[in-house]
C-alpha cells in the first residue's frame, strides 16, 4: 500500500467461519463502502467473502482484491487466492522443545521465536499503481 500512496484503513471482525465472511462483506457493502482490497484471517472466511463479492456481481480481483491466511483452500477458489502459507508443525515443534527446557530449568528467561511464513500469490490480487489509478483505494478492511 505504501508504494501506492495509500492510507489503509483497518476494520476487523473475528471469526474463523465461512458464514461470517459472507455476512461481514454483505454488510460492508451494504453500508455503501467498495473497498479495494479485503484480507481474511483464514482461506475458510476468504470462500465466504468469495461467496458474497460473486453474488453481488463484484469481480476478483477486477474490482476487489482478497488475500486470506493459512493456504487450506487457496487452489481451490477461483481465482486463485492469494494467501500467507503457515508452517504449525514447525511452530508446534519448537513449541515443544521450549516447554521441556522450561520444565528442566523453570528459571530460564522468556524465550521467543519467530517462524517465517511464505506468500503464496495467485489471481485474487491486483497490483495498484497509485492512487489517482484508484479511487477506492482508500478503504481497507480485515475479515478474520
């Protein structure tokens, strides 16, 4: 969005059901906003959202873009979803390992860890070019 000159702006609902992303796009866009771009929390909430932008006659990514996170039904979707791809048995490994040293040496000072995640691009995402490319480009929303 920076390389656009774009101000995001962030709403967030919380859920990891279909249902709710279906029902969160319906009201955004029933309040008259047409955001540019839409981020799920999950690929499971990202095929409600699909749901509602097809049934309201919206193309992805032609007229809103959507990205979702965990890479579970990204091939699925058509298009494609773009999607932050997640590796839990790493995490849960170290994760595991973390709680045995803990248990040895209860002692030990907080430990943290970073596991990298992957972005897996495919066809729900639109490149922006600048803001005057954009109109709507201004207004953002996270469907999780």
């Amino acid at each position: 969005m920076k390389e656009a000159g774009l101000e995001p702006r962030f709403s967030e609902i919380r859920s990891e059901d279909r249902e709710l992303g279906y029902l969160a796009v319906k009201s955004l866009l029933a309040s008259g906003e047409r955001p540019s771009a839409l981020f799920a929390g999950t690929d499971e909430v990202a095929s409600g959202v699909y749901q509602a932008l097809q049934e309201s006659g919206i193309l992805i990514p032609e007229d809103i873009s959507v990205a979702g996170f965990n890479d579970t039904l990204g091939e699925l979707l058509h298009p494609g979803l773009t999607t932050a791809r997640e590796f839990p048995k790493e995490l849960g490994s170290h994760l595991a390992e973390f709680t045995l040293q803990r248990i040895r040496e209860p002692n030990l000072p907080p430990q943290q860890l970073t596991i990298p995640t992957e972005l897996v691009r495919r066809e729900s995402v639109r490149r922006i070019e600048s803001v005057s490319a954009s109109p709507r480009a201004q207004i953002h929303a996270d469907v999780s």
